[in-house]
C-alpha cells in the first residue's frame, strides 16, 4: 500500500490532508469548549445547530463551488480555501457572541465544501492507475480514522499547557500547512472542451450521478452507512455514560472500537477489491454493517451490552461501513471524465451529507423518545432500506455497463 508514496505529487497531498484533518480535530474539540464557555449548559444546543449549520454549508455549497472550479486553476483554488479555513481559524479565539460563532462555522464549513471535493478528484488524476488509486483511497480512509484517535489525545497533551482558544490557531497552522503542501507541486487541472453554463456547471455532477445506475445504488449504500455511523456519533456517548454508567474515558474506548473496524477494512481492501466487484464488496459491507447493528439492538433487548462487548459490535459496523463507502471513489472515477470529475465529486459530497443531515437528527431523537433499544432496531431498518433500494438501483446485471451521459 505504501508503494504509493514514491509519487511525490500523491505524497505532498496525503500530507495535506493529514495535517489538515489533524488542524481540524484540534477545531473540534476547542469548539466544543468555546461553546460551553459562552453558552454554559446550552452548549449542546450551541454544538447541535453548529451541526447543523455544517451540514447545510456542505449541502448548499458544494455544487456551486464545483461549477466555480470548473473555471479556476485547481491548485490555485485548493490554496486559497485552505487559507480561507486558516484565516476563520484564527478568528474563533475572539468571538465573544455565540451568533458570530456560527456566521464563522458557517465560512469555514462553505470553505471545506469547496476544498474537500476538488481534492478527492484531484487523486485520480495524479494516480491514474486503478490499482495505486484504490490503495490511495485506503490510505485515505486510514488518514480519517487515525485523525479521530489522535487530534483528541494532542489536544488533551496541548490542554495541559495552553488554554483551549490556543487549539484554534493550531487549526490555523495545520490549514496553512496545507496550503503550503499543495502549493509546492504542480496538479492537473482538466478543464471542457466547450465552454458551459452556469446552470449546467451547477447541476452537471448531480446530474451524471443520478443517471449512472451504479451511482445511485451508491447514493442508498451513502444512506446505509449514514445510519449506521449517524447511530454511533450520535448516541454513544449516552450509551455509555447513561445506560452503562461509565467514564468519559470508556466513551473514547467504545469510540475506537469503530474507528479499529474502519482502519482493518483498510488495509483490508485493496486485496479484496482486486479480486472482487466493488459492488460485491460495497453491498457485502454495507449487510455486514446492518447485521451487526441488528446483533446490538438484541443484546440491548436482552440487557447484554457491556462496554466490550459495545466496542466489538461498534469494530463490526466500522469494518462494515469503511468496505461500504471506501471504494465509493473507484466508482465516481470511472463515471465520468477527468473535467467532469469535480462536479461529480461535489454531488456525491452534497448528496451523502444530505443523508446525514437527515440521520444525526433522527438517531438523537430516537435515542431521546424511544431509548437505546428502540433506536437500534429502527436505525438498522433504516439502514436495510438503503441496501434494499441499492439492490433495486443497481441491480447485479449493471454491474460492468459504463456510466450514462447527462
């Protein structure tokens, strides 16, 4: 897998993100004690529309900064968002009202919602062999995983010496760290033939995708994994903290379990992918995911749920989840050409956070009106729903048939 890495361009990104995701886990942890610090008890509520807020930004934003990049130098603009993160950054140590922190999380996450997709369909382009992409998107999925584990532990390590507001201007550093990675390599910027519309550059990635079978049986695996991810973000910490009557340290814990599944699918599936059909191991994942949920919602009923036995249900849907949405990239690549790849990255960003705009809601509700059990067994319906309607969208037969044309 690291085979890769020889690739200096591929190398200069992959440590773009890892800094950049690191920056952004020291955001995340300092949010949430910014929030409690203007807000106090409402700090929840302060987080939940922050949430919120992102998830809108990402949904809103992401076509239209497709169709704006589809004019612009890419790298130019990876630079500039980059710096936009890190100049938003370094302001939230000095907002005094809560409104002014979402005005800024509202920037930042419009930012993101511009960076994130044109840096996923930049990798292709510099990795054009399908094998060395795929192990790209592993190492990816292991970028995000290990960002979970270790932003909160340098944070706790940082908190110890400096005061929380400080985390914010290592966020800074990290985005124009990135910035700096990227700008020290030349990327491809692949640009149409024939000069488009504003309309047709906005809606051309949901376009394609909805008209590629294969893209919108992806579109109800994104649902599937929604639900399951969405079910553990949301309610573990009160799994364990009010069910189990555990420490905060056990959240952590029961948190790895799902982030060590996610990791081994890793590392997992470039050898998978190279002897199976991605539809194959997607839809094997995504079942394999939903039937661990189901176990859970069964221990819960029958009041077997431990804090071990938690975390190796959690490793399950995480090993389940990363076969399921890992290889998402490989279909997108082959779904349209390079100048179209920006805007089919973007609706696949728009269009799975809209499924999680749906479900982080959902689960905290159902976790709040009907308890753990009741939430189990309704979120691993939910989650069978997608793989029903994936089976029904993509149906096998499609398997290897090239995508439609808009």
């Amino acid at each position: 897998m690291l085979s890769i890495l020889r690739n200096r361009v591929y190398r200069h990104l992959l440590a773009a993100q890892i800094v950049a995701l690191t920056g952004t886990g020291l955001a995340t942890v300092a949010l949430g004690l910014l929030a409690f610090d203007l807000a106090g008890n409402a700090a929840g509520m302060v987080l939940g529309t922050a949430l919120t807020i992102k998830m809108v930004a990402y949904v809103l934003v992401a076509p239209i900064a497709a169709a704006v990049a589809e004019r612009l130098d890419r790298r130019k603009m990876l630079v500039v968002l980059d710096l936009v993160r890190a100049a938003v950054a370094v302001c939230l140590p000095f907002v005094t009202e809560i409104w002014q922190v979402f005005v800024l999380i509202f920037i930042l996450q419009s930012a993101s919602a511009g960076f994130t997709p044109a840096f996923q369909a930049t990798i292709p382009d510099v990795l054009t062999d399908e094998h060395d992409y795929t192990k790209a998107l592993s190492l990816s999925r292991l970028a995000y995983d290990l960002e979970s584990v270790v932003s909160p532990l340098l944070a706790a390590a940082l908190l110890t010496i400096v005061s929380f507001d400080s985390l914010f201007w290592g966020t800074g550093v990290g985005f124009v760290a990135s910035a700096l990675l990227v700008v020290s390599v030349v990327l491809p910027s692949p640009k149409p033939k024939q000069p488009r519309g504003i309309f047709d550059r906005t809606t051309r990635g949901l376009r394609i995708y909805l008209a590629t079978p294969r893209l919108r049986g992806l579109l109800a695996l994104n649902w599937t994994a929604a639900a399951l991810s969405a079910t553990i973000i949301v309610n573990t910490v009160v799994i364990v903290r009010g069910d189990l009557g555990l420490s905060e340290s056990a959240v952590a814990t029961a948190l790895a379990g799902f982030g060590g599944g996610s990791m081994l699918a890793a590392f997992a599936l470039p050898a998978l992918l190279e002897k199976l059909r991605d539809r194959d191991v997607m839809l094997t994942g995504a079942s394999f995911g939903t039937l661990s949920m189901a176990v859970a919602a069964a221990m819960s009923a029958l009041s077997l749920i431990s804090l071990p036995s938690l975390a190796l249900i959690w490793a399950c849907v995480g090993f389940g989840y990363s076969a399921t949405l890992t290889p998402a990239g490989r279909l997108l690549t082959r779904s349209a050409p390079p100048e179209d790849r920006p805007a089919l990255f973007a609706a696949q960003f728009t269009l799975s956070h809209l499924c999680w705009l749906v479900l982080y809601p959902l689960a905290g509700w159902l976790m709040t009106d009907k308890g753990t059990t009741q939430t189990f067994a309704w979120m691993t319906f939910a989650a069978a729903w997608g793989i029903g309607f994936m089976g029904f969208l993509w149906p096998r037969s499609l398997t290897q048939l090239p995508h439609n044309k808009p």
